[in-house]
C-alpha cells in the first residue's frame, strides 16, 4: 500500500439463518448502517437466508448464499431443498465459510446469535484465524432474549459457550435494553462475558421508505383505516391469518378497514392456497407475500396483528402504530417471554397462541384502539439506538486493529473433517466440542 492510500476495512458477517427472516434483516439494517457512516469499508455477509436476493443493498455489501438449512416446529434442522444428509450439508456450508474467511481476509467478523454457528459450522473458519498473528476482530451480536432463561444458560454452559467467547470473542453486543430484559443476569453469565458484554438497545429498521399518503393510494384504501395482519416469513403463520380472517367476517371489520394480509415468502403452497381463497371472497381485503419496503406498510397502518418477532416489535415502536401480538412459542419461547415483557410496559396487547380466537383478537383490537397516544412507547424509543452504538463499538475495533498493523491467514493444514461428525438435531442448541477440542 502506497504512501497516503487508505485501506479498505473489510468486515465479514456471519447470519444466523435457519427460520424466518429476523435474523436477517436484523443484520442487513446494521451493515446498511455500518457502510453509511464509515468510509472505505466493504462487506461479506454470509448467510443461507433463501431471501437475501430480495433486499435492497448499499453500495460496499455483497453476501454468499449458503445451501439452506431449515427448522421445524421441534427444533430440529434438516436440509431445505438438497437432497444429500444433513452431516453433507453442514460440512458444505463448513467449506464455503472457511473459503469466504481465507480469500476475503476479514479485519472483523460479526457474528450472529451463535458463537460456533448452526452445529459448530463456525469453528473450522474461526480454527483458521487462530493462525493470524493479528486476527481480525471478532463480535458476538445477541438479540436481548434467546430462549428460557434456565434452558439457555444451561445450554450455554454444556457447550462452552463462555469459555469460546473468552478465548476468541473480543466484544458481545447486545441488541436489547436492560431496562426490558438484562440478559448477562438473565441468562448467568459469568464475568468474563459480562466483561465484554455491551447493551447497544434495539435495533429499529431505517425510516420508511414512501409517505402514509402513497401507502394508502396504493391500496385504494378510501376512507377506510388500515388493518395490516403479518407472521414475518409466514412459514408457521397460517393459525393467525385465519383466526384474522374470522374476525374480520364474523366482526365485519372490513367495512372500517381495508385489511392488508403479508403472507411471507416462505409459506407453504397449499397454506398460500387457502388463505389467498379467502381472502379474495371477502371485499376490502388483500394479500401481499413481500416488500422490501415493508417498515412503509407498518407506519401506515392504523393496526397491527402480527406475530411476536424481534423486527417486527423494534419497528411496531419506531413508526409508533397500535398492535395485537400473538407470539410464537416453539421451538423456543423467545417470542413469548418478549412479547410479554412489551406488554407489562404498556406497549402492545398480548394473546397467547393458544387462547387465539375471533372473539378475543377482536377485543385486544379495541383496547389497542384506545391506547393510540401511548407515553410508553415515546420513553421507549431512547432504546431505539441498537444500529448507532453498533456502529460507534465497530468503529472503535477497527481503529484498534489498524493500530496494530496486519498480517496474511496462514490457511496450511486445513482440514473440512475438523467439523464434527457426529451430528444431532436435538434442538436449535446442541452438544458438540468446543473449538478447543478441534484443535
């Protein structure tokens, strides 16, 4: 590098992708908000999310797409859409990572949720940076609830968990307030995590992208408010679009609203089926599988129904719209124990899935009506600031690490086996070796 030229900083970023779309939109709003504010930086995002296409992306951000793993109801991970084992899957997506590593010679790695990955796919590629003798950074980004408390911190400690980030972490960000939920307590951790624990608070999508009024022409609305029903992917939303859809029949709601339904991309076709021929036999509703744009559609609506996902709520609370929020329970109880801890605050109405039924949709829907001006969510948007103390912590870490100078990965001696063999899918957490134990 010449005299006066200044180096690219390039931050690779590792997405947690097995269901939903949470975890990556939540991750593309803060690498979006990375490359805005700091200069000369480009970024790998590595994911097997089957939407990564569909997003807008800033100039500086490219991603590799990962052979797709899904999730099911149990916990349980399975290839998506090849047609080879589970094991085969894993050491591919293994492969691909440690590839992106090597040839794109990161300055920092932020990763996703997980500190080894989906089924420790992570630790071949972080095995390698251990030969850096300047090693990139390396970030834990943790939404502020996981799963149980009991479970997880039990979880955590069976796997060595914090023994890993100790070793090879240099910072984890915490995508939460403490005021909602303090998840170094919360979750036990020991010292040496809560001292690179850092609460960021929530991160809230961009602003919209098109005005009220263009959201409102677009769907011919009239005089009639906006009732928007949503389940994030869609890939297990299909209990809340009918008990939305009898609602609005047996309530006649639509004669107020013009209902707006987002299916999600990932429903499954005959699910899609169903619901889109109800829908068409009933006026004033429609259907949408996706946009882009979507935080636009939350700002314009005059009510929510929605499913309980980390995104969904951050956003619910940045346009400030009144929501219903029937929480997800399996494969874990994350979408519960936050949508629970929103409504103690005063901020959403709350209907466990197992108590959803017209009736009451339609009476959560009336009390939410009446909290319209709501001091709660005001106080709550301080938390808002997720995206910008992310920023503020990478910017600091790469000063560091550029203060320290740079070497070449020494990649000699890598070997794919080094993933371990012996599978399980349990659960969404598993029981395999430390890092340590790859060596």
């Amino acid at each position: 590098m010449k005299k006066g030229e200044t180096k690219m900083k390039k931050i690779l970023v590792y997405s947690h992708d097995t269901f939903g779309l949470g975890n990556i939109r939540r991750m593309l709003a803060i690498v979006q908000k990375i490359t805005e504010s700091i200069e000369d930086v480009s970024i790998l995002v590595v994911s097997g999310s089957s939407m990564m296409q569909a997003f807008r992306l800033s100039p500086g951000i490219d991603y590799i797409k990962l052979p797709c793993l899904a999730r099911n109801a149990t916990g349980a991970y399975a290839p998506k859409t090849l047609g080879i084992s589970y094991r085969q899957l894993i050491n591919l997506r293994a492969d691909l990572i440690v590839n992106a590593f090597l040839n794109f010679e990161p300055d920092m790695v932020l990763v996703d949720k997980k500190p080894l990955g989906v089924q420790n796919e992570l630790a071949p590629a972080l095995e390698v940076l251990r030969r850096r003798a300047n090693r990139p950074k390396l970030v834990l980004l943790l939404r502020d609830i996981l799963d149980d408390t009991k479970k997880t911190a039990e979880i955590w400690q069976k796997n060595d968990y914090h023994q890993i980030i100790a070793e090879l972490y240099d910072r984890v960000l915490i995508l939460g307030s403490r005021k909602v939920f303090d998840t170094v307590a919360e979750y036990e951790f020991p010292t040496s995590s809560r001292q690179k624990s850092h609460f960021c608070g929530y991160i809230a999508k961009q602003r919209p992208r098109r005005s009220v009024a263009q959201i409102r022409e677009s769907l011919n609305s009239g005089s009639r408010k906006i009732l928007l029903v949503t389940a994030g992917g869609g890939e297990d939303g299909q209990t809340i679009f009918h008990a939305a859809l009898d609602a609005i029949e047996r309530y006649q709601l639509n004669n107020t609203y013009s209902c707006l339904f987002f299916l999600g991309p990932e429903m499954q076709h005959t699910d899609r089926g169903s619901i889109c021929n109800r829908i068409q036999s009933i006026p004033n509703v429609m259907q949408k599988n996706f946009s882009g744009d979507f935080i636009s559609y939350l700002e314009a609506a005059d009510m929510v129904v929605s499913m309980g996902g980390y995104n969904t709520l951050t956003e619910l609370m940045a346009v400030n719209t009144p929501a219903v929020v029937i929480p997800r329970i399996e494969p874990c109880i994350e979408q519960w124990m936050r949508a629970k801890r929103f409504h103690q605050l005063g901020l959403i109405e709350v209907i466990h899935p197992r108590l959803l039924d017209p009736e009451r949709l339609v009476k959560a829907i009336k009390r939410a009506e009446s909290k319209l001006i709501n001091p709660a969510r005001y106080e709550f948007r301080r938390d808002l600031t997720g995206s910008t103390v992310v920023v503020e912590h990478v910017r600091m870490m790469l000063e560091e690490h550029f203060a320290r100078g740079w070497t070449q990965i020494d990649f000699s001696g890598y070997d794919r086996t080094r993933v371990d063999s012996t599978l399980t899918v349990e659960d969404s957490y598993v029981d395999l070796p430390s890092i340590r134990h790859l060596q």
